[in-house]
C-alpha cells in the first residue's frame, strides 16, 4: 500500500471524468457493488502509536526489525558471553533509533544540545578519556549524514533556509580561519593545534547554522527551544543553590582544592559554579538566559510560557548572583541597552530604560545593598581603580609590545607551550588570555580581531533589522529579541571574560543567531498557520 504515496502528487484536473468506479470489492469484474444489506458497528480501541499503512507508514513501528531484535538477543544471550550478546543484540534497536531519527531530526538535536549543557559536569565527575570536541565532531557528523540520508530517501528540501546571511558570513569567518593555517610567524605550522580550535570557532558556528536551518519547519521549533533550555537553566541554578546551601559534594571540593581555589575562595566570598567549568562560564550562562528569557516573557500572550520564561530569568538572575562573575552582569545591562533600539512598544521600552538607569544608577552611585556581599561584588563592576581591572589593563599593555609585530597574531592553536621555549614568541604562546575577545588578538592579531568584532558588527545590525522591519507577530519578535540583546551582552562579556566559545554557550550563541536570521521564514510560518485556524 506505500505505492499509495503517489497519489498525494495526482493533479485531478487532468482526469477527464468526475465520477469513477473504484475496483476495491470481491467477486467478478461485472459486479458493481453500491450498498450493503446490513451493517455491524464494532467498536474497538486499540492502544499504540497511528500509522495507516497506505497514508503514512512512516510513522509505525518497524515490525520486522523488532521481531529481529529480540530473536538476536534470545540467540546470543543462550550462545554468547553477557557483553558480546547485549552488544549484538543492541544492533536492531541501535537502527531502529537512527531510522527514527532520519524521520524525526529533532530528535538528534535536543540530545545534542543536552550534551553540550551538561558534558563538563559529567566530565568532572567521570573524566571522558577523549577530547570533548571529538564528541561533538561525532553528532554533527551523524546530523549531517542523517540529513543527506532525508534528502535522498524523501521529498524534503529545506536547503533553501540555510541559504541566509549569517550562513554567509560564517562561511566568510571560516575562509579566514583557513588563511591563518598559513601563519608560521613562529617559524613552523601546527596544523593539528589550528585544527583544535577551528572546530569551535568556525566550523561548529556553521553546522549549527546549517542543521538547526534545515530542521526548522515549523515556528513552534523556536519555543520548544526555548523551553528545553529554559528546563536546563532552572536545572543549573537549583545545583547552585545546592552548592550555596548544602555544600560542595567530595568530587567538586577536589577539584576546588586541586585547581579552582584560588579563583573561587576569594575575599568578597565563594563563588559558585552549578555543573559548568567554573564561575565564570556559569555567571554568562545565567546571564544570557537571565535576558532573553525576560525580553521573551515581555512579549509572549500564551499565559503559561510568559510565566515559565519570567521564572526562567529570574533563575537565572539568581544563578548569576551567586556565581560572582563581575563580568555576567554586563550581560542583562548591554543586552538592556540593545533593548532600547530594537523595542517598538514604547511602554516596554520605557520599562527597560527604568530597569537599566535604575539597576546602573544603583550600583555606581548609591551604597544601597552593601551589607550584600552579591551585590558588594556587582558594584565593583563600576569601580575603575579595582585591582583585578588594573591588573588585566597591566597584562594586556605587556602584551601589546609583543603583538605589534604580529598582526596577524601567534596563529590558531599556538598556545600553552605548543613551540618551543627557544621560540622568540614563546612568551605570548604561554601569556594565559583573560578573555575570550584576548584570546582572538593573541592567536589571529589586530587583523583577525578586526574581522571577529566586525563581523559580529554586520550580524547585530542584519539581525536588528530583520527584528525591526521584517518580523510582524510578537510571538517570533519577542524570543528573538530577548536572543539578539543576549548575544550583545555575551561579546561585552567576552571583553573580560574566556566565556564566548566555551561550552555550553558557544552553541548557544550560534543557535541565537540561526533563529534570529530564520525569523522571516519562521514569522512566515506563524501567519499561515494562524490563518488557517481563523478559516
């Protein structure tokens, strides 16, 4: 009956009758059969998935290949040892889920995303014998041959969305992170360490941007986003409390004691970090999910997903206190300031200019809340003689006489000891880069700094005009605000913090900018399907 897939395609205009007799009862060729003499009503419920073998067999349950999978496992575990049996009888319902996932893609996706929230958790607590970017080498691998599998088994062709300006102006990045290959300012290439870091910093951007583009079909893609990442920042700020008022667990004290101390016992109290690397990556998380959660809930008319989202940034305000990251509270204050231009309510708008001067003024003019030691922290943000800020300035200034005669930096990769310390530049190899927006300048100079900022540069104002002029529905124009000023806040944040391409926010961040660029394909998508419901 899957032959019956064809006539989905059947233009009925060309047929020259409108009346036909179909061929579908028993007994012989003469016989028309035009009613029943009697009838008899069963009623039957029948309890699992709905797939008519005719209409839509793709949605059923492969049968044979679960009759083989547990005739496999019946087989080897009476002929087998216990592990080589579980592994082959694995096999059939290993591709039972891949075939599940050529028909449902997302599903692939929200594991990816999982991952890359928790993985450094896990890596803590149960060190993953492999570098982590392996990992993510291995599922984007998977999407992207799961995507060509659809492209060839089905009549999807979603390649058209991927084919926007960010696309292209990722493509721009990676081609000059390619040129850099060529950088031997040091006297040699080191194409395994450019290789390292050109995963995270061009070619993930990319991939994120190609499949999230390709998957998103429907504008109910963007909230269910939303709500997976809203689940898991209510999740990193619960571990925070834990931390703040249960305790450290054995493993987190030793890998404090062993390594993180000295930047999370500090004089103004401990700094909390969830699962996430440490502190700081913790803070930018929170606080990214601090504003574009806001900013979402502002314009959302669905009560429940207002609520969730005004809880969800009041999580992660909450998480962004307690991490004592100074730099985390640029995030919600520039994302505020972006704010300003992009909102077309003036009511939301002057809501957020009070929120911004009154927050800012309080902290740089007043002394209120200073029995706190949170908000003490906060207010040093503002303090222009603090010695952390002084002693950054002091590094960058010595960095600065080497970097001059590199402008195109030290080169991908070469870092922590990669050259020799004969090496004139060796110094700059091992110099630790306090900042994300640091980090660029070391390894691709003034001139790839140039292209990283002016980059970002074209995506905020593409992506504030496409907010602006190109979005009509609040529902799309809400959530992709909130993610647009959240970006903004990261690469301020970025200036003082290593917090842009670490996990999870570098995937974050490229998500943010995949829906931004999609919203006149998803604003599209919302109008349509709202239409047909009014008719």
């Amino acid at each position: 009956e899957i032959s019956m897939m064809g006539t989905k395609h059947m233009d009925m205009s060309m047929l020259p009758c409108k009346e036909l007799v179909v061929v579908d009862a028993t007994g012989g060729a003469e016989t028309l059969a035009y009613k029943a003499p009697a009838m008899e009503a069963i009623e039957i419920t029948f309890k699992g998935k709905k797939a008519h073998a005719g209409i839509e067999p793709e949605k059923g349950i492969n049968a044979i290949v679960v009759t083989v999978g547990l005739l496999l496992c019946i087989w080897t575990a009476t002929t087998m040892k216990a592990t080589v049996a579980t592994a082959i009888g694995l096999i059939p319902f290993l591709l039972s889920f891949i075939f599940i996932c050529i028909k449902r893609p997302t599903i692939l996706l929200c594991i990816t995303f999982i991952i890359n929230y928790i993985i450094m958790g896990i890596n803590r607590y149960y060190p993953i014998p492999i570098p982590i970017t392996n990992i993510f080498d291995l599922l984007f691998g998977i999407m992207l041959t799961l995507i060509i599998l659809k492209q060839v088994y089905t009549d999807d062709d979603n390649r058209k969305n991927a084919m926007n300006a960010y696309t292209f102006v990722l493509l721009g990045w990676l081609l000059y992170c390619i040129i850099n290959a060529g950088n031997g300012i040091t006297g040699e290439l080191y194409p395994e360490a450019w290789l390292r870091i050109l995963r995270p910093w061009a070619i993930y951007p990319l991939l994120t941007c190609f499949i999230l583009s390709i998957h998103c079909n429907r504008y109910s893609f963007l909230h269910y986003f939303l709500i997976l990442w809203g689940i898991f920042t209510l999740l990193a700020a619960a571990k925070g409390y834990w931390q703040k008022n249960k305790g450290f667990d054995s493993t987190e004290l030793a890998w404090l004691w062993a390594y993180g101390a000295r930047t999370h016992f500090i004089h103004s109290g401990i700094r909390y970090f969830s699962f996430f690397t440490d502190a700081a990556i913790f803070g930018s998380t929170m606080g990214l999910s601090c504003t574009t959660f806001f900013l979402s809930a502002l314009y959302s008319k669905n009560r429940y997903l207002k609520l969730f989202y005004f809880v969800v940034s009041m999580a992660g305000f909450y998480g962004l206190l307690i991490a004592g990251t100074r730099a985390a509270i640029a995030i919600p204050i520039a994302g505020l300031g972006v704010f300003l231009f992009l909102s077309k309510n003036w009511k939301i708008g002057m809501l957020s200019f009070l929120l911004l001067v009154g927050g800012v003024g309080m902290l740089k003019y007043t002394k209120i809340g200073e029995d706190n030691r949170l908000i003490r922290r906060m207010r040093t943000v503002f303090d222009s003689n603090d010695q952390s800020l002084l002693v950054r300035f002091e590094n960058q200034k010595a960095l600065k006489a080497y970097m001059s005669e590199m402008p195109f930096g030290i080169g991908m990769g070469v870092q922590n000891g990669v050259i020799s310390p004969q090496n004139k530049y060796y110094f700059v190899s091992i110099c630790p880069a306090d900042s994300s927006l640091v980090d660029v300048w070391i390894q691709m100079g003034v001139v790839g700094l140039s292209v990283f900022l002016g980059m970002h540069a074209v995506l905020f104002i593409l992506g504030a005009y496409i907010i602006l002029f190109r979005i009509s529905n609040p529902e799309i124009r809400g959530p992709l605000t909130g993610m647009l000023c959240g970006c903004a806040g990261m690469l301020v944040a970025s200036y003082a913090n290593m917090v842009y391409f670490q996990f999870p926010n570098g995937i974050l961040i490229y998500s943010c900018f995949t829906f931004i660029f999609l919203g006149p394909h998803l604003d599209r998508l919302y109008t349509k399907e709202h239409e047909q419901r009014t008719t």
